[in-house]
C-alpha cells in the first residue's frame, strides 16, 4: 500500500458524510415545509367586519339648482308728464307703500283742477231752473194749460241738465287724478334701488323707462328646475309604492347658499310648471322663503333641497363595501350561511349620505363584508365580526382608517 491510499480513502469518507448531512438537511425541510402548510391549512379564517342589512324609514330628497327672485317686484313709471321738482326718498333704502318718492310740477294740473271745478258748479246751477220748469210743466199739462210738446221739452231739457252735472263730475274727478299723479308714490313697501332720474328731469306718462325699481325682500321665490325624466321616475315610484307620498313634509324645502352654508329657515314649495322646457328637458318648481333678515338677495344662486317622499323599507349599504365588476355592474361581498365569502351582485338607485340605496340583490339579514375584503376570497371560510369591532392596530382595520380621511 502506497502512501497516497490511505489519503483517498479518508476523503471518500468525508464526501459520503457530507452527502449524508445534506439529505438528512433536505428531509428536515421538506418536513417542516408541510408540517407548516398543514398548520396553515388547518388554522382559523380571517376576521371580515360586516354589517348586517336592516330596512328602515328613509326620507328621499333630491337636491335642484335654481336662482332667487323678490317676492313682489314695482317699476316706478309716472302716470302724468311734467318736470321732475324734486326727489323724496334716499336710494337703497326702505320704504313704504304711498310714500311719496317724487313731486312733478303740478301748475298745470293744478289749473285744470280748478276749471273742472268752476264747470261742474256752473252746471249744477243750471240745473236747478230746469229741474223747477219741468215741474210746473208736469202739473200744467194735466189742466191743459200748457202743450204736451212744451212739457216733453222741459223733461228732456233736464235730462241734459243731469248729463251736463254728471259729466262735470267726470272732468273734474279726472283733473284730481291727474293732479294726484304728479305726487310719484311706492305702490308696494320694500327696498327701493337707484333713481334712473334727478331734478329737472322731464318725464311722460306710462314711459317705458321706470324712474326706480322696488323689491319686497321680506319674502323670496326660489325657482329651481327640475329634468322631467327626474319627475316620471318619481310617479313611477310612487305608483309602485316604492316610495310613499310624505304628507304634509312634501311641500318643505331646504336652501344651500352659495358658499354651501345651509340657510336656517325652512321654506315651502309652492306649485311646478305644467309645461316641459323644451330647450331643456325640464320644469321649473318655485318654493317660498321667508327672509326676515334679508340674506337672500335676489339674482343669487342657491340649490333647493326637496323632499320627494319616503321609503319605508329602503336598505342602505355603505360605499366602502361596494364594487364594480368588469361588467360594471354594483357588486358587494356577503357571508354566506356556511360562512363563506360570496360575491353578490346589486342594483344601486342613488346615494345617501355615504350609503347607496338598494333597490335589488339584498335583503334583511344580509351580512355585507365591509373590512377586509381583500382577505375575503370568493368561496373561502371567514370569521364574520361587527362591522368596527376589530382592534384598530391590526392590518384590516388600516383600510377602514384611510377611508374614513
């Protein structure tokens, strides 16, 4: 035996030892591999958050765009020419309905006043004379000691004696009107704005132009208007009995002003158009406001929130538990009754609040998986919990975090 033998047989020792270690490592593995998916497999199902579906009184409102608009609006015009002498009232403020707002040169009118006067009293004193003649020809003509002609003549002589006093009436009671028209005065109470004239103006009678222009604020109309495929929807739930009529509430309305402040007085809807819009496809619905403190202005954009009724059994669910398949179609995920995950298809009608209105696909005591849907796989076991029950540290519960900023 050489020297090298022994050498070569140590090192096939060594080689068949280590060949030994690593199989022995790899069967170590491989068992602990299975023992782990075994204990994987056999281990407790993930928690899901769900909320179970309960049908409860809804009411449905629908929120329209509109503008505001005074509730009694005058244009100021003259009813009779002459020269503005003065103005009598301060530009944007309050006033009241016969207050005097301008004073038209009254000279002429003045004058013609008086010459009706004279004319009726000239008339009434031709009247009395008349009025005894044909007396004493009443009474004369029964003895035959006066003709029939001359009495007939006296009756109809104060007939027109009659006429002449009641059309001195006319002409004199026209000449006070016209004299009273030359004192310009608010027809209704409210806010006046800018005089369109000043001092020495000279105006006509009826002219197209108005001198000023009052609003009654006390009040405000909203219009807001409304799509007519909107309005049949509503009769065809109301027909189905989807909804019910709310009775008396139906005619309320609440106000969001322009900055999206909700305006504190309720108001009432008073009556919608009868005909469609046919540039728009709408109708135009007018509610009333009261608006002691006139914050409604007129001109201003609002958007009027009305209640189109109830539904008595209506189920909500939350939008973070509703998904689009690639259909796009609504879907939710439900617990099954084998506590599984089971994808579930919906009809959604509207919104409410953070809620979407279901109208097919659920029914009470559904269990609608809202947290950890990611872990809820179609046709896998889960452990149904309330919905917010979860410990706020632990995975599942980051998602409801995030959707709640």
């Amino acid at each position: 035996m050489t020297l090298t033998e022994p050498f070569m047989l140590l090192t096939r020792k060594a080689g068949m030892i280590a060949a030994m270690g690593i199989l022995a490592g790899c069967l170590m593995a491989a068992g602990c591999g299975k023992k782990s998916s075994t204990a994987k497999a056999g281990g407790t199902p993930p928690e899901v958050g769900v909320a179970v579906v309960k049908p409860q009184r809804v009411a449905l409102t629908t929120e329209l765009s509109g503008r505001t608009s005074a509730y009694l609006i005058a244009e100021v015009r003259p009813q009779v020419g002459g020269i503005i002498q003065k103005r009598l009232f301060t530009e944007g403020t309050d006033v009241k309905a016969g207050e005097v707002l301008y004073q038209i040169d009254s000279a002429s009118y003045q004058a013609a006043y008086n010459s009706a006067k004279a004319a009726l009293a000239r008339a009434e004193a031709n009247l009395i004379p008349v009025r005894l003649k044909a007396g004493r020809y009443q009474e004369l003509v029964k003895i035959n000691a006066v003709s029939q002609q001359d009495c007939d003549d006296a009756s109809a002589q104060l007939k027109q004696a009659e006429a002449d006093v009641e059309a001195g009436k006319a002409a004199l009671e026209t000449a006070r009107i016209n004299l009273a028209y030359t004192r310009v005065t608010a027809p209704i109470s409210g806010r006046i704005g800018r005089s369109s004239v000043t001092n020495g103006a000279l105006v006509t009678a009826s002219q197209s132009a108005a001198l000023a222009t009052i609003q009654d604020l006390s009040s405000m109309y909203v219009d807001v208007t409304q799509s007519s495929a909107e309005l049949l929807r509503l009769k065809q739930n109301l027909a189905s009995g989807l909804m019910k009529s709310s009775g008396p509430n139906q005619a309320r309305v609440k106000l969001l002003l322009e900055d999206g402040s909700t305006y504190p007085l309720p108001g009432t809807l008073k009556f919608s158009e009868v005909t469609v819009d046919q540039s728009t496809g709408s109708i135009t619905l007018r509610a009333v406001f009261p608006n002691p403190r006139q914050t409604l202005l007129p001109g201003m954009f609002v958007r009027g929130i009305i209640e189109e009724g109830i539904s008595e059994q209506a189920i909500l669910v939350s939008q973070r538990g509703v998904t689009r398949n690639p259909a796009g179609n609504a879907m939710v995920m439900v617990v099954g009754a084998e506590e599984k995950a089971e994808p579930r298809v919906i009809k959604v009608v509207r919104t409410i609040g953070d809620n979407w209105l279901v109208s097919e696909g659920l029914k009470a005591g559904d269990r609608v998986i809202l947290e950890g849907l990611q872990k809820a796989r179609p046709g896998t076991p889960v452990k149904a919990v309330p919905f917010g029950s979860k410990a706020e540290g632990t995975p599942a519960a980051a998602p409801q975090a995030a959707g709640k900023k």
